[in-house]
C-alpha cells in the first residue's frame, strides 16, 4: 500500500492528486502503527522544518519514521520532507530533525532571492532507477528558503545551482528525498513518483 503521512500540514492533497493521476491507490495515515504497515511510504512536505518536527513528535510519527527507515524499507521525502531528515535545520531559530542523515539545513545567503521559486535543473549524481527515463538536467519545480548540506557526500543524488550548487536529491538504500516538488514538476516529476512505487513493488530493478 502506498502511504502518505498526515501531520496536518504539507501539500498533501497536491501529492494524492499526483498518485491518483498516475493510476494507484494511496493511503494517508497518522499513527506509527499505519505507518509500520507501509509498503512504501511517503512525507510530503512545505512550511518551517521546526513546525513539521513539532507535529511528527506531538503524533508519535518521529520514532516511526525513524524505525521505518533503519529498516531500509521504501521511503519517499518531498520537499521539507527531506530537510527533516538531517540532523537539524536552522529555521525556527533551530531547531532539532531527526538525525537519520548527519548535516544540517541551511538558509540561502543574503543576496539571493528568498524563497527560491520556480523550475531548475537537477543533475543526476547517482545512476539510480528513480531516475528512469527522465534526462540529466531536467528541470524540477522548487519552492524552498532553505537547503540540505549533508556531511556524506556520497548521498546526494541530485544537485541543483541557485546561488552556489547544493543537494537537491538524497538517496541512501531505499529511502529517497527530493528538495523539489515532483507533483507540481508535470510529467517527468511524475515519473518520480511512478519509478517510486515500481522501485518499492519490486517492478523496477534496473537503470535504462
């Protein structure tokens, strides 16, 4: 079953529109007990990355999550669903994440445009399925004020330029994260989502 997690915030319809349009059947849940039953499962997200670990933990979701990756079992972050697996983020005056992969989350420098807004183009920096039939430096869309800056360098799977280059895909056995928003990036960003859920049926196992 494909499982999105609601916290009560995030772009969460926009990503079961995305699934819906691609044929599947989704499931949203809010306890640790749907989540630990996910077959692959999904934590979209928009807003301060302080408020989302404020949510996760008043709902008991942060262990969850938590667990559910260390399994290596299918994980999909969106946006600030993936600038909460860092370690911490310095929006909210600071704020701790869940520390499932070490780095922090950055503000963009001063001088710069904030938020980051509009499509850009992401290069492919690991050769994995879930970039299956989409080009390298393909564009994406981006809505973001703050950025991941992970202390391994040999997660990152995307990068993208604005300002200075910096991590717009992570990739770590099956858990995968995208600073941009593949329900609002057309459809090559649902191509994203659609070599997701091949990747976690096991009807996807190789790169073309």
């Amino acid at each position: 079953m494909i499982t999105i997690i609601d916290y009560g915030a995030g772009n969460l319809r926009s990503v079961l529109n995305a699934f819906a349009k691609l044929g599947y059947t989704t499931k949203v849940v809010s306890t640790p007990q749907e989540v630990y039953k996910a077959e692959a499962l999904i934590l979209p997200g928009v807003g301060a990355a302080g408020h989302i670990m404020q949510s996760l933990k008043a709902l008991a979701l942060d262990n969850a999550i938590r667990e559910y990756i260390n399994q290596n079992r299918h994980f999909l972050g969106i946006c600030v669903g993936m600038q909460v697996l860092l370690s911490k983020t310095g929006e909210n005056g600071g704020y701790n994440c869940l520390n499932i992969i070490p780095g922090n989350v950055k503000r963009f420098n001063e001088g710069l445009k904030v938020p980051h807004i509009g499509w850009n183009q992401v290069k492919q920096k690991q050769n994995h399925p879930i970039f299956n039939g989409i080009a390298d430096e393909t564009n994406f869309y981006f809505v973001h004020s703050y950025y991941c800056d992970p202390q391994d360098k040999t997660v990152i799977a995307g990068e993208t330029a604005y300002g200075k280059t910096f991590c717009s895909a992570i990739i770590k056995g099956n858990m995968i994260a995208t600073q941009f928003h593949p329900e609002k990036s057309g459809e090559t960003g649902l191509r994203i989502y659609d070599n997701f859920i091949k990747l976690a049926t096991g009807k996807n196992n190789s790169v073309e």
